[in-house]
C-alpha cells in the first residue's frame, strides 16, 4: 500500500492555465506539507496543514492556494500558472506538527511551457 | 534561524570505497531532530534516519553509520563499502522548535562500478 501518493506524477501544461495536484495519504498522520524543489534539487517548504488547519504558509504566490477537506488529503491548486513554477512538488506527512520524521509522496514534475 | 550546510556539492567514489557525507546545522533551540533523507535517480525522497538533540549516541544501521556531535554542530553520514545503488542525492534537515523542516542543498553521491 503506498503511505503517500500524489496524482498526477506529471503535468505539462502551458503558461496562463490553473491545474490542481492531488495527495492522499494512508498513515494516519494529523499533518500533511507541500514542498518545492527546483532545479537544483532545494528543497522548500510551501505550506503545512495539521489537522485540516493552516499553519505554515511560507512566501508563496498566492496563486497557489492548498485546501484540506480532511486529515488524509491535502490538494494544491496553482492559479495563472507561469514558467517559473516548474518544478517538481513533493506533498509530506508526519503523525503530528513537530519534531517528528515526514514521509514524502513520490513528487510531481510541473512543466510550464 | 535554522540552517542546513552541506558543504559538499557532488562527490564521486569507486564501489567499494566508504564514503562520508558532511552535514553543519545552525539552531539556537535546545531541542532540535537532525534527519537524513536519500532521493534516488528516480526521485522519490526516502527518510533514513531522525536524531534528537539529547542522544548523541552515534547509530549504525547496516553499512550506514551516522555520528552525531553536539560540539561542532555535525551530523555525518558514513557510507561503508559503497555500491552502485548508494548512487542518489543526500539531503540533511533539522527541525527545531516550531519551525518546519529545514533541508541542506544536499549532497549528490555517484558510486562508480
């Protein structure tokens, strides 16, 4: 059974459109990440729910807006996307928010072109 | 703040060889996990090892060995008797108080057969 997964593994789309990544995970855990790593592999945290609830939002554009409609899912939607939003997203969860080891889902490739 | 150094850009070994793969972190928290990730050529992130502050007993696991010392702020990962799969980028995070995960620039290890 996959712990974390991410639909779709790539999307290619063009600049202006909006496109949405799914993640699901199946731990149990209370709290669900986005990450960006960019071409040069760094690794950023975008945002963390715990608990359906918002608490972490780093400075990310706010054309990309994540929604939780519960503990196991956290979506991310991307409006007006741009060339600079390729990269690929990793979606993370830990059992709670805190100092605990985060499991990635497999990441999706954004390509904008 | 909390930061990540690794100071090691890519490094190449012969199979066989051990390999050690630096990690310098920076927290004024007194409490704080260390942690290493593995993501392979087919980059999914893979969780190896978490650490907190107040164990700095240093950990084996398999030809994997990680030494922990509080005084010069390190956490290093040995490699013993390298082998082609150990081939992938090595990324090192520290968490610390209630901050997220903050990850190094990682480390790109090639084993050569």
């Amino acid at each position: 059974d996959t712990a974390v997964s991410q639909t779709p593994k790539y999307l290619v789309t063009q600049m202006g459109n909006d496109k949405s990544i799914k993640c699901e995970q199946n731990l149990g855990h209370d709290t669900m990440y986005w990450y960006k790593q960019d071409s040069k592999k760094f690794l950023k945290i975008m945002f963390s729910y715990n608990n359906k609830e918002l608490i972490i939002n780093e400075t990310v554009p706010n054309r990309f807006s994540p929604k939780s409609p519960d503990k196991a899912h956290l979506n991310l939607h991307i409006n007006s996307l741009e060339l600079g939003d390729s990269a690929v997203y990793f979606c993370a969860s830990s059992p709670t928010w805190g100092l605990e080891e985060q499991y990635f889902g497999p990441g999706t490739r954004l390509t904008v072109t | 703040a909390q930061k990540v150094t690794q100071a090691q850009t890519e490094i190449s070994v012969v199979e066989k060889e051990d390999v050690t793969l630096d990690c310098v972190y920076e927290t004024r928290d007194t409490t704080y996990y260390l942690f290493w990730y593995k993501q392979p050529p087919s980059g999914e992130l893979v969780f190896l090892i978490r650490r907190n502050s107040f164990d700095e007993q240093n950990e084996i696991s398999g030809r994997y060995s990680w030494n922990f010392q509080k005084s010069t702020s390190s956490f290093n990962f040995t490699i013993t008797a390298s082998q082609v799969v150990d081939s992938a980028v090595y990324f090192c995070a520290l968490c610390a108080g209630n901050t997220p995960l903050v990850f190094g620039k990682g480390t790109r290890l090639s084993v050569i057969a």
